[in-house]
C-alpha cells in the first residue's frame, strides 16, 4: 500500500509571498510617506522585529528620506500577459525604442566631441595668434 504525498502546486510559495508583499508595497506607496510612518508604528506595537525590518526597508530603499515615487526608480519590465501578439508587439517596440536611445546617445556624444574638438583648435589659434605677436 503506497501513501499520497500532497503535491505542490506549479506556482512557488515564495513568489507568491513576494507578489503580496509587492502589492502591500504599491498600498502603502499611495499612502506616501505617513502612510509608511503608520505601517512602522503598528509593526513596532505589534511585534518589534516587524517595525523594525520596516524602518530598515524605508531607510535601505530611500523611502524615508527621499522620494518613494515609482517613476524616479529603475522601471520595471512586467513579465508576459498572455496575449502573446501583444508580448511580441511590446519586445519589438522596447528593443526599437533601446536602438534609438544608444543612437542618441552616440549622436550626443559626437556632438560633444566636435564641440570640444572647435573650442580646442579655437584656444590653438588664439594662442597662436599671441605667440607670433
């Protein structure tokens, strides 16, 4: 006689943990900043190491002393939707969008160096322009 073992289902229990805790996050971010301040008070009251991974957290991830806005931080790419013609729609437009962005940055940065280049051969001339006088 065999016995059943329960099986696990397909989704981890960390990533689960991690997606509640990422929308307590996002919760208390619309809340701002006394939103968070409350959330510490009530984790100290509750149970201290609570309060205190809280106030560890605000600190570590400028949330306490700068700004806790999302759009000031690194953004985050979502994983997949689903809807695979959208998923292929978004990666090709990302990947468009990155190709721009490195030519602009090159562009900008031979702009800069043509720039550098006309102030130095301008420097040059005058001193030249000394020397000889």
């Amino acid at each position: 006689m065999t016995t059943a073992t329960p099986m696990l289902p397909p989704a981890s229990t960390g990533q689960r943990i991690g997606d509640v805790l990422a929308r307590v996050r996002d919760w208390l971010d619309q809340g701002g900043r006394p939103g968070w301040i409350v959330a510490m008070i009530l984790g100290f009251i509750a149970f201290w190491p609570l309060g205190l991974a809280l106030l560890t957290y605000m600190i570590w991830s400028k949330r306490m002393f700068g700004c806790s806005k999302r759009s000031h931080s690194t953004p985050r790419v979502a994983g997949s939707t689903g809807n695979t013609a959208f998923d292929a729609y978004r990666a090709e437009t990302l990947k468009r969008l990155e190709d721009e962005h490195r030519e602009f940055m090159d562009f900008l940065a031979k702009l800069r160096e043509a720039k550098d280049k006309s102030e130095f051969d301008q420097f040059m001339d005058k001193r030249a322009i000394k020397t000889d006088a």
